[in-house]
C-alpha cells in the first residue's frame, strides 16, 4: 500500500508565493470592479454605449491575463 502522503503534488516556496500573489491579485480586482458600479461612455471599436464601469474593468482584466498567458506561452518555448 502507499504512504500517506504519496502522489501529492508539493509545491516549492516560490510557487506558494506565486500561488499566494496571485489570489491576492485577484481579489484586490474582484474588489475594485465590483466597488465601480458607475456607469462611463465608453467608445468601443463598433459603438459607443453607456456601460457599467465593472464590465469595462472586467473586460480589461481578462485582456490584460490573456495577454499575458499568451506571452507566457511564447516565453516557455
């Protein structure tokens, strides 16, 4: 039989730094979009619309990790 504590994962302390910033990241963002609930104009690249301020930092938000994710990917190659 195994060992307790077998085939569990254990992370180094750097990912548990990186793992620990990036919860604090998100919820520092969580906070501030939902704190924003103004509404701003907002020239999008077909319209211009009135739109919550939580959507606008939101979709910001997701470009920003997507960009990085992708910078990220290209880096580890």
């Amino acid at each position: 039989m195994s060992a307790a504590g077998e085939g569990r994962l254990e992370r180094t302390r750097s990912q548990r730094l990186r793992l620990a910033a990036s919860v604090a990241l998100v919820a520092v963002a969580v906070l501030f979009a939902a704190l924003n609930l103004d509404y701003v104009r907002v020239n999008w690249v077909v319209a211009t619309t009135d739109t919550p301020l939580i959507v606008v930092i939101t979709v910001c938000l997701l470009v920003g990790a997507g960009i990085g994710w992708i910078l990220a990917r290209r880096r580890a190659r």
